[in-house]
C-alpha cells in the first residue's frame, strides 16, 4: 500500500503504520484516522481503497509532509544563515543547535569522532 508515495507496512496498526510518513507522528496519525473515520487498530492490509482515499484527502487538505515539509524546514534553516543568528551559525558549523554540551554528548552533529587512546594495558604476544 502507497501513501504519498511512500510504502506504508502492512502488517502494522495503521496508526503505527501511518508513521512512515515523513511529518506524521502517533499523535497526528491518531487525529487523520479520526478525522477520517477509520478504527485506527485495524491492520493496515485490511484497509478499503475508499479509506485509503479518505487518509489521503485528510493528509492533502490541512498537513504538510514529505517534501513540502523538508522544503520549509530547509528554507528556515536558510533563513536563520542568512541572517547569521546564533542557531544559523551552529548550522553552519554542524554543531549542536539546541543548547546541548559538546564536550561529550555531541557525537551524532560531529561525526562519530573519538579521539581518546585505547586503554594502556598492552596485549600479551602469545610465544
């Protein structure tokens, strides 16, 4: 099954199975198949194609997700380089823009760099 261009698993919950979606978490995929009127336990095989409809008018109507999402996300990251704000400057450096430390806790927005040595302990040669 598509959504918007994006395989959604079929033995999953559709309400777990809607998460695949770039943009849509628990919350909002418990709020579309509410709005559209779906039992959101139902495995998402044993959706109708008219209910995948529905899913698919809710999410056109009022949400953005996929690549209209990752466009406006990308264009106010830009923005704030742009205007060289503090959190811009830390996009640009690739560091951690939310006011984490960096002396340990920084290693996904570094680069899984370690540069500590390995313990002094030697390895015996085997004779």
């Amino acid at each position: 099954m598509r959504i918007t261009g994006i395989n959604i698993p079929d033995e999953k919950r559709i309400e777990f199975a809607l998460t695949y979606i770039y943009g849509v978490g628990v919350t909002l995929s418990r709020k579309i198949l509410k709005e559209a009127g779906i039992d959101p336990s139902v495995r998402a095989k044993n959706i109708s194609p008219s209910d995948i409809n529905k899913i698919k008018e809710v999410l056109d109507k009022g949400y953005k997700i996929e690549g209209e999402l990752r466009q406006d996300i990308k264009t106010d990251i830009a923005r704030l380089k742009d205007i060289q704000s503090y959190r811009g400057s830390r996009h640009i450096k690739h560091l951690p823009v939310h006011g984490q430390r960096t002396k340990t806790n920084s290693r996904t927005v570094r680069g899984n760099i370690r540069k500590t040595a390995t313990s002094g302990k030697r390895k015996v040669e085997l004779k």
